[in-house]
C-alpha cells in the first residue's frame, strides 16, 4: 500500500513539473522572440504559445484579484502546479 501511494505520488510530481518546465519555456522564448514557434504549434488556429501568452493565460488579473507585474500575476501553470501539489 505505501509502495502504491510513493509510485503515485512519484508520478504526479514527475508529471506536474514536466508539464511546469515546458510550459514556463515556452512563455519564455515567446517573450524572447515574436516569431517563436513551438512544437506545440499545430496550425495559426491550434497553437499553445498563443494560449500561453494570452491575456487569459493569468487568470488572476483578468478577473481583477491582482494587478499586472505585482506578485501574484503568475501564469496559470504556477497555479495549476500549485493546486496539484496541494492535491497530492
């Protein structure tokens, strides 16, 4: 049973820190560089980089809870990773 929950917990933190990296990554180089494409870009209308850098991309201050450039506008996968380490 302990051995269970340890792989369990193994997985979701190799899992939510991947996912973390190359998300944070590509907001980097899409800042870096405009014509940045990810090879998560399918198509003009598929594109994760798009998504990422959106305005909708910091919920936080889209819904007015903090101001742009203070501390807590982090991008939605600082949140999300926040919540699943809570989770797990």
């Amino acid at each position: 049973m302990i051995l269970a929950v340890s792989c369990c917990l193994f997985v979701c933190f190799r899992d939510v820190l991947s996912h973390y990296f190359i998300t944070v990554f590509v907001e980097l180089k899409k800042d870096e560089d405009e014509n940045y494409s990810a090879s998560c870009d399918i198509s003009s209308v598929v594109s994760c980089s798009k998504l990422l850098t959106s305005e909708y991309s910091r919920l936080m201050v889209l819904w007015g809870l903090a101001e742009k450039g203070s501390m807590l506008d982090v991008p939605n996968t600082v949140l999300g990773m926040s919540l699943i380490f809570v989770m797990c």
